[in-house]
C-alpha cells in the first residue's frame, strides 16, 4: 500500500502554492487535502471551539480526495485525523507550500507550521514548506524540486528524533540554489506598530505593521542559510520547556 500524505496549509485551499504541494506529493503517496475554506495566516496553533465546524467535499485537484474546512489549519488536521481517516495510518503530513517567510520566530505565528506541529503531535511524521515570496503569482518550481527530494527521503528514512521540519525555500530561481542546510531557528523578533484610520462610519481601528530583525549573527542559522541561497532545514518540537533554566532555578523549589 502507498503512504497516505495529508496535504494542509494556512492560506485557504485555493492558493496557488497548495496545488504546487500537492502535485509534488502525489508523486510519492495516497493524497489526502483537509484545507482551510479561506485565508487563514497568522492563526497559529487556535483551535474552533465556539462555533461548528464544517467540512465540504470538493473537486479541485484532479484524482485527489479534497476537502475544504470552515476552521483553522490545526484543525484541519484534527478532523483529517479523527474524521476522515479514523480506521488508517496517516503516514506524513505536508502543510504549505506557504506564500512567505515561517523562519525563526515565525514559526510561532504561522498557521502552515501550526497545522503541520499538530500533525507532530499526534506522532504523524509532519513538514512546513515555505517560499520568501507573497505573491499568488510565484514560481514554485525550485521549492517543488526540494519539497520532493524532502518529502522522498523522509519517507525512506524517518526524521530521527523529531517529527517535524520548517522548511524554507529561498526566492530564487534554481540555479541560483545552492542546496539545503539543516540548521537551527534563528533568534529574531518583530519591530510592530498599530496603525491607526477611521473607517468610513468614523469609528476608529488599527492595521497591525512590522518589521522583522534577526538578533542573531551564527552560521548556523535559518535566516543565514536563507540569506546565502540555501533552502533551510529546521528541526522543531512542540516542547516548550526552557531545559537550560530548570537547575538554575531550584531556589523556586520549596516543600510545605
């Protein structure tokens, strides 16, 4: 039997970069699509819980079995896992290819990589693949060609001792590739500002603005990878836990 691959992403089963994912899957699995129904970037890890959740059949990509969700990308996954696929194996999940940058702090904030961190948790061996570039009219063919060279070994060979990868592709046309690193997420951190308008009722809102910058000078970094024509390889976890900090923080112990 072949693999069976869950293909999600954040920016809504119509953009042009899941189809880029999903033609490049199908060429190494059984494809199963659960997507967003619409743009959902910047939802992180939210789940619905105050409203129904829907999911729709849909006949968008030639011979595959194709569902939109009326909820976020995380839970898209958890109606692929717990809905559609209850009694087989879902053997990776594949979110993306994301329209813009998920390296360093990003990940924290993406919706690509909080679908494919759910999938993780739930022991599914998961990849986030995005491209630096925002428009809908992007060439995905470098990132096809390394999102398949991906997707094939992690299939052969397991990812070790994680159950999930952020990939990014730079913007770049392939020759100008040099190859792939898998390195760490960099440290960074967003400049933000509220901008403010009225709107035309005269009531007052705020368009959310940023800057990103990089706080962190190693080589070993995604966003050096990235900067230096490298497709970056990150290998993430959902825990948490400051390890480094525990023992240093044993005057917080105490017993009643």
């Amino acid at each position: 039997m072949k693999p069976l691959i869950l293909v999600t992403n954040d920016d809504g089963i119509g953009a042009p970069g899941i189809k880029a994912l999903i033609d490049t899957a199908r060429q190494f699995g059984d494809v199963l699509v659960v997507a967003p129904d619409s743009p959902q970037s910047g939802q992180g890890h939210a789940i619905t819980l105050e409203h129904p959740l829907r999911l729709y059949k849909v006949e968008l990509f030639e011979g595959i079995e194709s569902y939109e969700c009326s909820g976020t990308p995380v839970d898209c996954v958890k109606m692929a896992k717990h809905v559609l696929v209850k009694d087989r194996k879902i053997d990776l999940c594949v979110s993306g290819i994301n329209h813009g940058s998920n390296s360093s702090i990003n990940i924290i904030y993406s919706g690509t990589m909080s679908a494919a961190m759910e999938a993780s948790i739930e022991k599914i061996p998961s990849i986030g693949f995005s491209l630096l570039n925002y428009r809908m009219d992007a060439d995905f063919s470098a990132a096809q060609l390394y999102a398949g060279q991906i997707i094939e070994s992690v299939l052969e060979k397991g990812l070790q001792d994680t159950l999930l990868l952020n990939v990014n592709i730079p913007n770049l046309p392939l020759e100008s590739i040099k190859g792939t690193k898998v390195c760490r997420q960099a440290e960074g951190h967003w400049a933000e500002e509220f901008i403010p308008n009225v709107d035309p009722s005269g009531r007052p809102y705020y368009w959310l603005s940023g800057r990103f910058t990089c706080e962190d000078q190693g080589e070993d970094t995604d966003i050096w990878a990235l900067e230096h024509g490298y497709v970056s390889i990150v290998p993430s976890m959902h825990d948490l836990t400051a390890h480094k900090a525990i023992p240093k923080l044993s005057h917080l112990n105490y017993n009643r």
